[in-house]
C-alpha cells in the first residue's frame, strides 16, 4: 500500500479489521495530503493521522465523501489550527483529536456537530487557548456532561 501512499505520508492494510491507516505525523505538512492512497470497497475504516504538523485549516471539501465517510479516526492534535470546519467532517467518527492547536472558540453549528457525536466518541480538545466568555457557555456544557471522553 506504501507505493499508492503520498510520499510524505506511511500507510498501511489491516486486512483483519479492514482498515487502513494513513499517517502523516511529524511531516512539516501545512494542509491535508492532496493524494490519500485509493482503497478497497472492503475497506471498513481508515485511520488519518495528521499529529505534530503545522496545518492551519480544516478544509477537507476537495475529498470525495465516499472516502470521509470511512474515516473513523482524525488525528489533527499538535497543529496550528484555528477554526474548526465540522462542514466535511465524517458522520461517523469514533476519534477525533483537536487538542494542542490554537482553536479559541467553536461556532454553534461545530457545537451541534460535537454534540450529534455518541458518546462511544472519544473528542480530544484540550491545550487549546479557549476565550473565556458567555459565548463558551456550550462548551463549558458539552465538557461538563461528557468530561469523561472529551
């Protein structure tokens, strides 16, 4: 599978659980791969590990829904990411992880978003440098009733 990888990126098949992973952790990466490698129609799952690089925008619209929608794990943690754009986010995600970007707030329809996730969710926002105002009042509830997966 590495040869069909984007060259910054490792990836690979778990042919047990169907999934593949594509990580492209600690690549210098300033957006998403343009090339994510083609996958199986037996693919279940894929993994997208996007840590440590120096993305700053969430703009997943050029990639085709068939693919979003098998994403079960993004992995955006240690970037530079100041706005979340929940707009091509997966529908059914089981991680995601934002933490340890420079995300101050979230607008109502990324709240709506995070609060449509099930708790079987795990959402990592922590190490962010979250305004601390009225405005964050749903956040600050969103924490409270799932603090123990967030």
């Amino acid at each position: 599978l590495n040869e069909e990888c984007t060259n910054k990126c490792s990836c690979s098949l778990n042919r047990y659980r169907n999934e593949v992973s594509v990580n492209c952790s600690h690549r210098n990466l300033q957006k998403f791969p343009e090339k994510i490698p083609p996958f199986f129609k037996e693919t279940r799952s894929i993994r997208l590990i996007l840590s440590q690089n120096k993305i700053t925008s969430m703009d997943l619209s050029n990639k085709k829904r068939e693919f979003l929608d098998k994403v079960t794990h993004l992995d955006l943690s240690f970037n530079e990411i100041k706005y979340v754009d929940e707009t091509h986010l997966p529908r059914s995600i089981k991680q995601l992880y934002l933490n340890n970007n420079k995300i101050t707030k979230f607008n109502q329809s990324s709240m709506n978003y995070f609060k449509s996730l099930t708790n079987e969710t795990s959402l990592r926002l922590s190490n962010n440098p979250f305004e601390c105002s009225c405005d964050s009042l749903e956040l600050f509830n969103l924490v409270k009733s799932r603090y123990s997966i967030i």
